[in-house]
C-alpha cells in the first residue's frame, strides 16, 4: 500500500512544486557563483580560439568547420566539462548540511528525495545553459566565418557534452551525500575526475600489455571484453558517442585504430542509454543514503 | 524515546507530553541532549527506540503532514547567504505551499521590509535570528519548535525575541522552547522539563517547580575581614556552599534570608565595600535536583 502510495506522488502537483522550486533555488544560487560564469565565459572563448587557432598545429591560420573544431575541443571539453560538474555538485549536500540550510529546509514538508532530484535538475540546468551558451555562440559565430557547416554533429558535441556533466554532477552529489565534510566530498570528486581522464587511460594500456599485447591494440584489434570494459568509463563512452557520429573524428580513429567504431558493440542509442545509467545509478545510491543520514 | 551515537547514548528513554497552547521550556545544560530531541522530533534524526507523536500523528510515518503544521527554529538558523532576505522567504514558502503573500506580511511584521534585498549572509546575528523566527509562521503553524531562541543575541535583541514569543502563545500557538538559561525559561515557560546527560531530571509547572526546589540565589561579598566572614555564615544553617573565590565570599542562601546575613555582618562590624546577588541558576538547579535524590 505504501508502495503504491509512493506511486501515486509522482502525480502530486505538490511535489512538482517543491522540486522545481529548489531547482530555481538552485539556478539562481549558482548563476551567482562567479566560477560558473568563468567557465561559461571560457567555453565560448574557447571555441573560437580552437577554431581559429587550432589549425596552427598545421601551419596556417584561418576558420576551421564545426566538425573539425569539435575534434580539436575534445580535449579541453574532456576536463573543463566534468569540472564544471564537480564544482556544482560536491558540495550540494554537505556544505548546506555542514551551515545548517539542510536542517531547516528538511525541517519543512519536504522529502530528501525530492531535495535531491531538484538540486540535480537545478545544477545539471545552470551546466546545460553554460555549456549551451558558451560552447552554442561560439559555434554561431564559427558558422558565420566558414563555408560548410554542418549543425547536426555540433549539436550532439553539445548535448552529450551536457550529459556527460549531468553525469559528473550525479558522482559529485553522491559524494556529497557520503562525506560529512566538504573537503572530502571535494577531494573523492576531483579523484573520480582524474581516475576516469588519467588514470584510467594507463590503467587500461596496463592490462592490454599484461593481457592479450601492446601489438593487438596498436592494430586496433583488441578483444571484445577490452571495449566492453571502457564503457564502465563515461569519459570513454562520451568519447565513443561522438566517434560514432563525428566524421573527422571517425575518420582520425579510423587511422589511428585501423577499425572501424562499430567494432564497438553498442551504437550511438546504447551509449546515450549508458551515459543515463550513469548519471541515475549515483542518483539512486544518494536517494538511499540521504533516507539514512542523520542531519546534526 | 532513545537515540544514540556511535554506542553513545544521547537521548535516554525520554518520555515526555506538550499540552496545546502551553510554552514549554526544555531546559539542560550545553549537551544534555535537548537539540538531538528536536531533531528527532522534527524527524531529522531517527530515534534508535521510542516514537514521537505530533496532533496524534507519529512522526516516524506522517513526516510531510507533521512538517506542514511546525515552524522549527534551528540553534544555528543559516539561511542561503547568496539569495536575498524575500528569496530566501519566498523559496520557503514555495516549499510549504504558501501563497507568496506571506513574504510581505512576515517582512513588515518583523520589521525586516528594510533588509528584504539584502544577501543573507551580509545580515547581522540579530536580523538572522529575527528572519529565523518569522520563517517558522510561514503556513500559519499550531506548533512552533524554537532551539535556543535567545542564544547569542545582544540584550535588546534577545528582549525582542522575548516579547515576540509571548505575542505567539497569545495568539494561540503552542511552544517547544529550549534553553540552556533558568530564568529565561522561568519567564516565558508554562511548563518545563530539566534534561541533563539524556535524561529527564524533572519536569513540572514552573512555579511548582520551584518551589519544590527550594532554590537558592548566589550572593557574592566584597568583605573584610574574609576569614572571619566565611567562619560566620559556615555557622549559619541556612547557608549552603560557603567558600572564598579570590577576594570574594561567596555562598548560598534562600531569598528571605538575604537581610539576616548583612544585618549579622553589620553587627561584627564587617566592612563591606559591594556585594551582588545572582537568582537561581542552572548549576543551582542541578545541585537541587541531584542533591535532593528528585
């Protein structure tokens, strides 16, 4: 009965209410915190530097397409994306709990899950409009300054851009539910962000040497077991998405691993799907965590 | 009720029942387990044993309908430093329900209408504490749970926030106050319950209370000469706890007995150059409770 009772609160108006107020909390809060609008800020700049600039790694100086831009920011997305997650997200819970704001605005009628899913949708908001804004202008005015364009692969660039912080908020909150201190919410965030960008890309060259050779992977024809495996990464399954999308991407990786990305055995739905595990499964574990902490 | 932390137990089958209506003083030193009671109460902690009932409601299960009709006051009210005075009003009252209305009516009830664009961490203790008590009528609440209302305030304030408590109960709303200061409860409290080391020492009507106590007040003596003074009242039976602290006798006697002892001074020819008399204290208190095997 309860059960069903729970059920029947995804219907409540009440509910709705509550969580989009603490997301607009959220939104407001955040858009006042002068980091975000330094990464907003540098997302544009970026965009624009990398399409003009980034072809001096090929001695001339002119507008490359989107496509090519986006091969060129992957890099700089790849840590400037999470980064921005981590610092909305891992101090959500603890510093509001560590100040107090936590035990007033629970001493209201209002469910700790409800706290959580208004605080994602409030943070993943402000990344989504940063990114939007900073990498969508960019592209804008790259758009203006070159002959071929081609919006469609720029978009996705965009959206499982936008993903892929949504995921990087979810761990962050979830550690941000663990620890009691903010620091240490802090530090287990900046660790997964370095673990899943640096470590796991040695960690992976390691195993491919002590498993099945180095000459294996160069030629691009690692065991199946060895691509399934990097999905347990979202930086990687971020990385595949585009590959099976973005031309110039697909093309460096075709000469790089010989393969085609199909080789992969989930296509471009698949990795979205896995990107919306990843951002629920920390999700749900902070839901259940945050029922049990005692808020002093 | 108990509840414990890490093996440690905070909250010792507490058993206690607030009338409506009343203002009922929760009295105990700095840890005795007063503010973990409330958090269980508001439903911020879960008891280890025990339940807690609210209008009949169990707090346990009923969370959201209970919250409806409590305003809390936290111990160390924080509110979200970057949004202003009405967002933060305004967020609270989304959160509850309330038509935003409310916001206006707190502001200008607790003459806060100056502060309302003000970043709330640029707010001093003072209009923090005021805008803590004025959240807890958001949504017309029957119960209002104020941990430590008056800690920290300077005098003017902490008169306020006095007065604003009594207003409350004449408006019919029933008062779960904790204090750490006797006299604070004394003057504002129907009711009290004395919690020292998680567990309920007494728990009565103020007055009766007191009397049953028999408290003492502290008097304090600037006299020469010292030795001879303190020989003095050790012989006097209703004097308890006469000692020297620095150039001071200090000792404690019942407040019809005050006159006696400097008539005695007076009559040894003692020279007194000042003397003080502090009311009752929680010390005192416990020295009662604990003396007297209550």
């Amino acid at each position: 009965m309860r059960g069903f009772e729970k059920f029947k609160l995804l219907y409540s108006k009440e509910m709705w209410i509550r969580i989009s107020s603490i997301a607009k909390k959220e939104i407001i809060y955040n858009f006042r915190n002068r980091w975000v609008i330094f990464l907003s800020l540098l997302f544009l700049g970026l965009s624009i530097l990398v399409s003009f600039y980034g072809t001096s790694l090929e001695t001339q100086r002119d507008w490359m397409g989107l496509q090519d831009t986006i091969v060129y920011m992957i890099t700089y997305i790849e840590y400037m994306v999470p980064i921005l997650g981590v610092i909305l997200g891992y101090s959500t819970i603890v510093r509001e709990c560590q100040d107090g704001s936590m035990e007033l605005l629970l001493s209201y009628p209002v469910d700790r899950g409800e706290v959580l899913a208004g605080k994602f949708l409030g943070l993943w908001t402000v990344l989504s409009i940063s990114v939007i804004v900073g990498l969508g202008v960019g592209g804008v005015i790259i758009s203006l300054m070159v002959e071929e364009v081609v919006f469609a692969e720029y978009y996705l660039f965009i959206l499982s851009s936008v993903i892929l912080g949504g995921v990087y908020i979810s761990i962050s909150m979830m550690f941000s539910v663990i620890f009691v201190e903010e620091r240490s919410a802090m530090s287990a965030s900046v660790f997964i962000l370095f673990f899943f960008t640096f470590i796991w890309l040695f960690s992976m060259y390691a195993i491919a040497e002590l498993t099945f050779g180095w000459e294996l992977l160069e030629l691009g024809q690692p065991p199946r077991w060895y691509f399934m495996l990097q999905l347990f990464n979202p930086v990687m399954l971020w990385y595949t998405l585009l590959a099976l999308n973005i031309v110039p991407l697909r093309d460096w990786a075709l000469e790089f691993g010989g393969k085609e990305p199909e080789i992969h055995p989930y296509n471009t739905w698949v990795m979205i799907a896995l990107l919306v595990v990843w951002i629920a499964v920390p999700l749900i574990i902070s839901e259940v965590l945050f029922n049990k902490k005692d808020i002093d | 009720m108990i509840k414990r932390f890490n093996g440690f137990e905070a909250v010792s089958g507490l058993d206690l029942k607030v009338e409506r209506g009343d203002i009922y003083g929760f009295l105990g030193p700095n840890g005795a387990g007063k503010t973990t009671t409330i958090r269980v109460m508001i439903g911020l902690m879960k008891p280890d044993k025990g339940s807690i009932k609210i209008g009949g409601l169990d707090v346990d299960e009923e969370r959201s309908d209970i919250r409806k009709n409590i305003g809390y006051l936290p111990e160390r009210v924080s509110f979200y430093g970057n949004l202003t005075v009405s967002e933060n009003l305004e967020f609270l009252c989304k959160v509850k329900g309330c038509s935003l209305g409310t916001v206006d009516v707190l502001l200008k009830d607790f003459k806060l209408e100056d502060q309302r664009n003000k970043k709330c961490r640029n707010l001093s203790k003072g209009m923090t504490q005021r805008l803590g008590i004025a959240q807890t009528l958001i949504g017309d609440p029957d119960l209002l749970v104020l941990d430590e209302p008056t800690a920290g305030l300077d005098p003017n304030v902490r008169r306020w926030v006095k007065k604003k408590i009594l207003d409350l109960k004449g408006s019919g709303k029933t008062i779960f106050l904790s204090s750490h200061v006797l006299s604070e409860v004394q003057e504002l409290c129907d009711r009290v319950g004395i919690l020292n080391e998680g567990k309920m020492l007494a728990e009565d009507d103020v007055g009766t209370l007191g009397s049953k106590l028999s408290l003492k007040d502290r008097l304090e003596f600037n006299i020469q000469p010292l030795k001879k003074s303190l020989e003095l009242v050790q012989n006097l039976e209703f004097v308890e706890r006469s000692r020297i602290e620095g150039n001071k006798l200090v000792f404690y006697c019942g407040t019809n007995k005050k006159m006696d002892i400097i008539q005695k001074f007076l009559d040894e020819d003692m020279d007194i150059t000042d003397f003080s008399v502090k009311e009752p204290d929680l010390e005192e208190v416990f020295v009662r409770l604990t003396a007297g095997g209550q």
